[in-house]
C-alpha cells in the first residue's frame, strides 16, 4: 500500500497529518480548500516498475494498491476498475489520428466510473470504522456507493435531484440505499448532504469533498497508461461536471511521471455541456490570471451526469488540467448525442450522453485545430447507455413493426 | 486455437466436417437437429495445464482460444469474459452453504453473458467471410449481436417480440442495427429470422440454431473453474430459456473433465419460471424415459429474457444438465423478484429478473434438500438490471420527496 505522507489543500497548500482531516482543508472550507493526497514520490520510484502492478494478479483497479491510500484488504467484493481499452484504427483513420482508444468505463460494477471513486472511499470508510455512508450525486455516484455499500454490508444514505433519470433511481432502490429526492437542484442536495453526514456521523463520499474520490478516479489513467504498453499518447478526453472525474485522470498521469514509469502527461481536456459549463468559464478566468471561484451557474443539459452548476472540485480540475498543457471544451446537447449515437454505431460502446462527451469533445478540439493530425488520443467513456436510454436515442427512428411473415421483411429491405 | 474435428448432431449422432454446415442437422432439422461442437479432447489434454489460459494474458473469453471453434485474430475489439466472480461468506454461512460463489455475468460489454456466444458466433462470421448477421432474440443476444456487429462494421438484422424491455430496445437502435420488432411471440420472431436469414445470406446467430452459441457460453463455466482454483465445487445454477446458456455452462465443465484440467463437473440446474418451463418439463419426460420433444408450452413470466415457450436448444438442455446429474428447477414470479431484489441489496449485484432467477432456484432446491448443507455453490448471473428496471423494483416503495431542509431529512431517519 502506498501510504501517505499528507492530506494538502489544493488552494493554501497547508498540510495535515493523513486521516486527521476527513475533507475539506479547515482554513479555506469547501469548494477552496479539496484536499490532496500526497505520497512519497521518491521512494516510490525506487520501488515501482513498469511490471509492478500486473505482478498482483488483480484485476481491477487494486493493482494499483501501491499508488493508493488504502489497501486492499479493506476492499468491498466487487471489481472496480481494470476495464477494457479498445483501439479503433478505423476510426482513427477517418479521424486523421495516429491512434485513438477508447476507455469503456461503462463496465464497472454499476456500469460507471464513479466506482472507482467510491471503491477507494468505502474501502477508507472500512479502515476508519465508520458504519454508515452517504453521498449527494447527479445520479452515477449515488448509485456507486449503494452498490458498495450494499456489497459491505453497510447502511447508505443518498440524496439526488428529482429529474435524476428512473433507471439510476431503480438502481439506488434496488441496492436498498435509503434515497432522499430532493426538491431542488443537485447543489441543494449536495449541502444537505454534508449537512446530514455531519448531523448523523454518516461518511460522505460526494465529489469534490471526500479526496478519496480523486484518488479511486485516478486510476483510470494509470490503466490507460499500462494498457497503451509502448505507444505515446498525446491527449485524453473525459467528461467535466464536479471535476474529480477529469482531475482523477489528471493526477494518475502525473504521478505516473513522479514515480518514473512515465515521462511526459498527455494534454487532458474535459468536456462540458455548453448549458453546464461552469468549469471550463473558471479556466477561462484561470488562464486570464484571474481567480477560479467562485464558479456557480445555471446547469442546463441533457447529460443529466454533468449537469452541474456548482462544481465542487473546480480548483482541481481547473489546476490539474492547466498543469497537463490542457483544457476545457463544451459542446452542445446535440453534439453530446450525436456523439453517442456514433459511438454506439461505430464502436460497439453504448454510453449515456455525459459518458459520449468526448467524442464530442474530440470533434470540436479536431476542427479547431487544438488536436492536431496524426495526434494519438484517448476518450474516457465514463457511464453506460443504460443508465439513460431515452437521453442517447433523442432523434433516433422508432424501430419497425411488422406482421411475422418474409414479405414484411423483404419490403423493409428492399429484397 | 482448438481446431473443431466435428460438428455432431445431438439426436442422432452424425457427425459432419467442421464448417460443412452452419446450423442444425440436415436430417434431424431444428430443435432435434442442434450441432455440438468437438474437439480433439485427447490432443488438448497432453498440451493444456492449468496455467495455460493465464499465460495468454488475455483478460476475456479469447483466453479460452485453445478451447474454442474460431481464433483470436477472428474477434471483435471488446471485450466478452472474463467477468469477476464474487464469493460470499456471509450468505454462504446464513444459508449454510460450504461456499457461495456469484458470476457477475453482467459486465459483458453489452451487460449480459450472451456476449459469450456472440463473441464466438460474430467472429465464426468474420472466418466464414459472412457479411452480414442476424438473430432472433428475446432481446439480449440480440442487443448483444447488434453491439459486436457495431464494433465489426457489419450489418445487423434483429427479430424481437413486442414486448422486450425498452432498454434493450433503445441498446438496438443506439448500436445501429435493422431492427423488426415482429407483431407475435418470440417464437414467431424466431422462425421469421431463420427464413429471412436464408433468404437474404445473414449469418444466423440464433441460440438453439448456431452451434456457436454455445461454444462462448461455455466459457462462463471455464472462468468459474479457473477463478475458483483449488477449491472444489458441487452445484451451478443458472436461468433457461431457450437452453443455450445451460447447455454452455454443462459442457464447459465437462470438456474441462475431457482435457483432464477437472477431475469431476459440478451438478448443473437449469432454473425456469413457472410460467414457461418447457425445458423443465421436457427434463422430466425424459427422466421418464419418454422422448424430450415436443416441448412447446406457453409462456408467461415477469422475467422477459427467460419467456421462451418453443425452447431452441432443448435437446442439449435437457441431455447436457442429466449427464452432470443436475435438473431443473422452477420459480414462481415473486421469488424471482425478491431474488432479483435480495441480490442487489446482500451483494451489490443488480440483475435483470432473469438473471437474478438462479438466487431463486437455490432457495428453492435448498429447501427441498435438492442442495445438501454444506454444499458449495456458483450462481451465474446472466443479465444487467438495467436492462429491465422496473421488472427488478416490482413491490418496492417508491424514494421519499423530501424539500432542502435538514429537519426533513432528521424525520425519516428518526434522528
């Protein structure tokens, strides 16, 4: 197990003795004050190389266990992480790229890459003896800690928004988490929550507030990484709406380089909705050497994932992505499902709307010129088409009723 | 690649080269006339050891290559197999179980263990130079067909009854495919894909129909045996419908025996709704001594994927579960459903009522004295339920709407 030397806040850079401090740094309180966890880099890099983690044998992210703050004998039985990397040459040829991947992190236990953040954060709850969990979440996250809880054998306590899509609130259901809809937006909800895991002693995994969340997240760029073997990568795409998802990617990368088993980070850029947009405005100002907060705006989109109007790991994300020489992008609702569609009809991976962003993404960055050609590109695909079937098929054709005879069939096409 | 010596008919024996046909035994005709795929077990059995899947580093099905129809080079990039396997000591102990094992079957690339035979059958089609695929389906195997038809940049005809969920309706449109939704049962779709498949040169993936099918499903059962190792196992309870998936999970264990890599196979059941048990009940005729066809009934059940009157592979069914001294069991609605809600909230596993039928089964076949104390069990969970949430949450209480307010939240837990 990797231990860590520090909690450090993202903003004043003070740092806490590691589990002092459950979230947020006490001076600059949340939003400012996401907590980083820090190793000891040197010695690791002594340690670790390029075999290290397939030598566990362990598929799913606990491969990993050596870059993470808890170990693995706190694990829920369930595999998060190790998930599949498809390369599409086809498409990368269409594209004018050098290579393109796709990472389908649709195949997690419930079907997104939340459970990374919440395999690391149940398996500290495990470590610290809290017996109950709780969260805020647009949906994916809610429904990743039920499903880990319900596999610890503890009680979980989620809030979500009211427009949360039905088949995320079957999963909440059927996990037995006890689910408060919230008359409100998911930022009322998301302080409701802090407020009631305080109240209640319940340990609060929401993005943006636990850093055991960054942590899990992060290992989907050092899969990405092992997974490539030889071949460089030069950008990796991922869908923004807190920002833990796209600092998650950014902080595996860079600590890939830290510990020496890499030389350079990818350019990572994530990906908004253009009505959501609230990170990618904070990098704007970022970049103008203004302040990033406060980010608070409206959220309007149809990647229910990412409809968030006050992300809660702004700074990070806003920090983490600068550092890689990377950026923000927003796309239209269109565009997000058009993106799914064509990754659905192309690759064979069937995402939600805020888990085909990228390929949006990745569009729009080609016809600016920010991708340039021959360019080798990695798209996070961060949650499944089940979760939100009606959301990917917007403008789809209904499919064909025919009577059970050839004739019908024949007709329909054109035999 | 383990090179096929034979594709043999299942009634009446005549063996046919490798290829020479697609689907079922030109003498004996559908439902008798099934073709089982064989091997030179003697030749494997001097080459394999139990490393050799392992040593393939290959995290899916295609670790299995030695013991499949078709290679590696032939496959689709996703990712079929090589799904986790859960054990569970707590259950095991509250239902005085030796060991319980759970196969989360789900995480398929297209979350449901059909995924196994149309990985196989899609690359057949890819060796055979068949450019076009189709299949008939109660909806799964046909929403997985049109996801690894996408991924191969093939066309795809789908047949499904009217009544399939909508998420997996939604899954075939998103991937792209032709889809009929055919205004009959699923045996009328059935029937209807095989002529037009023949009519238009479509390589029929259907279960019961492409002898391929079976050949991935079984690899579910290769994966139990080598994520189990040492210890030994005596009972493996999965969901019929049409049998395809049972008689994959029988001859996996057997052809383990047949390579010498197991020195015994496990009792295999087949679990039915009461509803639609033509395969329990064609099992019990041939118990009888009385021939297993005709077995045609109605069928009416709650869990879609299992609604099967005209079972298609009934044949190997019924004669692979006797030759492991297994049967069949069958289980009312209800206790599918709770199976279905027991399973997600005890292990964090949420299944479609199909695939959560198995949990079902072992209740039953424990209280019966089918399963002995002490016995050591794998269920195989064979669909997402997000495929057909509502099905899953039947008899749940809805979550409570609650305002922002901290007090409201104090109510319901009491506090």
């Amino acid at each position: 197990m990797g231990e860590p030397i520090a909690f450090r806040c993202v903003s004043c850079g003070r740092e806490y003795d590691p589990w002092s401090v459950d979230y947020a740094c006490p001076r600059c309180g949340p939003l400012s004050g996401t907590l980083e966890v820090l190793y000891d880099y040197r010695a690791l890099a002594r340690r670790l190389v390029p075999g290290s983690f397939a030598e566990t044998r362990r598929n799913s992210l606990w491969r990993y266990e050596e870059l993470l703050p808890v170990g693995v004998e706190y694990a829920v039985p369930l595999r998060p992480g190790w998930t599949p990397l498809y390369e599409s040459p086809t498409l990368a040829a269409e594209l004018g790229l050098g290579a393109l991947w796709i990472k389908d992190d649709t195949l997690n236990p419930t079907a997104s890459c939340k459970d990374r953040g919440t395999a690391v954060a149940v398996a500290a709850a495990r470590k610290l003896g809290r017996d109950a969990c709780a969260c805020a979440s647009t949906g994916n996250a809610a429904t990743s800690l039920a499903g880990f809880c319900a596999a610890a054998g503890i009680p979980c306590y989620i809030f979500v928004p009211k427009n949360a899509p039905r088949p995320k609130v079957a999963q909440l259901l059927a996990f037995g988490a006890m689910v408060f809809v919230v008359d409100g937006t998911y930022d009322e909800a998301y302080e409701l929550a802090i407020q009631a895991a305080d109240r209640f002693g319940w340990y609060n995994r929401s993005d943006g507030w636990n850093p055991m969340v960054v942590e899990g997240n992060k290992t989907g760029a050092l899969e990405v990484w092992e997974q490539i073997g030889e071949a460089s990568l030069d950008f990796a795409l991922v869908a923004a709406g807190d920002g833990s998802v796209v600092s998650g990617v950014c902080k595996g990368f860079q600590e890939l380089v830290k510990v020496g088993l890499a030389d350079r980070v990818p350019r990572v850029y994530g990906v908004q909705a253009a009505g959501a947009a609230a990170i990618a405005h904070a990098f704007e100002r970022h970049e103008q050497g203004r302040p990033i907060l406060p980010a608070e705006e409206g959220a309007d989109t149809v990647a229910d994932s990412i409809r968030v109007g006050k992300p809660r790991d702004v700074v990070k994300a806003v920090r983490y992505v600068a550092a890689t020489g990377g950026g923000f992008v927003t796309v239209t609702d269109d565009e997000i499902v058009s993106g799914a569609q064509e990754l659905a009809r192309r690759a064979g991976v069937f995402a939600e709307p805020a888990g085909a962003a990228p390929w949006a993404g990745l569009v729009r960055l080609l016809r600016e010129g920010a991708v340039p050609e021959g360019a080798k590109v990695v798209l996070f695909i961060t949650g499944s088409g089940l979760k939100d079937p009606e959301g990917a098929l917007r403008g789809l054709p209904e499919p064909t009723l025919i009577p059970p005879r050839i004739e019908a069939v024949a007709e329909a096409v054109g035999g």
